[in-house]
C-alpha cells in the first residue's frame, strides 16, 4: 500500500473529505486526488504538512506501513475526554505515568525514522563530514 493509499484510508477513518484535509493543510486543491490516480509520491513536505495538522496518525505507520494508524496516547485521549469519570490522584498519577511512557514511546519511534530517513538520504554522512571539519 502506497502513502497516498494509507492517506485516503485514514481519511475514510476520520470521515473527512481530500478538499477538507488539502485546505486544512494548505496542499494545492485536487492534490491528494492526483496523486492517488497517478503513480506519483507524495513529497515530504506535504506528509509534513499532513502529520503535522493530523497529528493523531502514526507517522510510522504512514510513510512504512507498519503499527497502527493512530498513536496509542490519541487512543487514550480520546477516551479519557469521554469518559466523565472523576479519577483519584492515585489513580491520576499512574494514568500520567503510563502517558509519559507512550510519549517517550512514540519520541522513541520519530528518532528512528529520522535515523531511517537519514540514512537513506546520506544525511548523517553530511553531518558527520561537517562536525570533523
């Protein structure tokens, strides 16, 4: 499945239009469809732009397919928002302790696709030359 295809999906997750997330996100109107019809990539910047207003989804998830599509902590948010259960500070501290750990958790993921996509682009290899010098 392509960028574009795990896009779409979730867009259809969410219930909002290509119009919608093209004009929330400031990406040329008709670009998503394009795309999608085509056999085109979608440029980095427009998934930065995409990950950056929706950041519900998994980054990991869109650019390599893999895990989920949205991050556990939204996961939990969203369900802590519905739930309009009064929490005892005990149980507050362990509910904020296990955020802590999905937000290193989800930090912990970005770095490697940093990594990764250093890598690929022989990013790290520039870096290093300009740190000798």
């Amino acid at each position: 499945m392509r960028v574009i295809d795990r896009i779409f999906k979730y867009m259809e997750y969410k219930q909002i239009t290509p119009y919608s997330m093209e004009k929330a996100c400031r990406i040329a109107n008709g670009y998503l469809g394009k795309q999608r019809r085509g056999k085109g990539s979608i440029g980095s910047e427009i998934i930065e732009k995409i990950c950056r207003f929706y950041d519900d989804m998994d980054v990991t998830w869109l650019i390599i397919g893999e895990g989920e599509m949205i991050m556990e902590n939204a996961r939990i948010q969203n369900m802590v928002s519905e739930d309009k259960h009064f929490y005892s500070k005990d149980e507050m501290i362990e509910f904020l302790k296990g955020q802590v750990s999905l937000l290193q958790a989800a930090l912990e993921d970005k770095r490697k696709i940093i990594k990764m996509m250093e890598k690929k682009y022989g990013i790290e290899e520039e870096l290093q030359e300009k740190q000798v010098e």
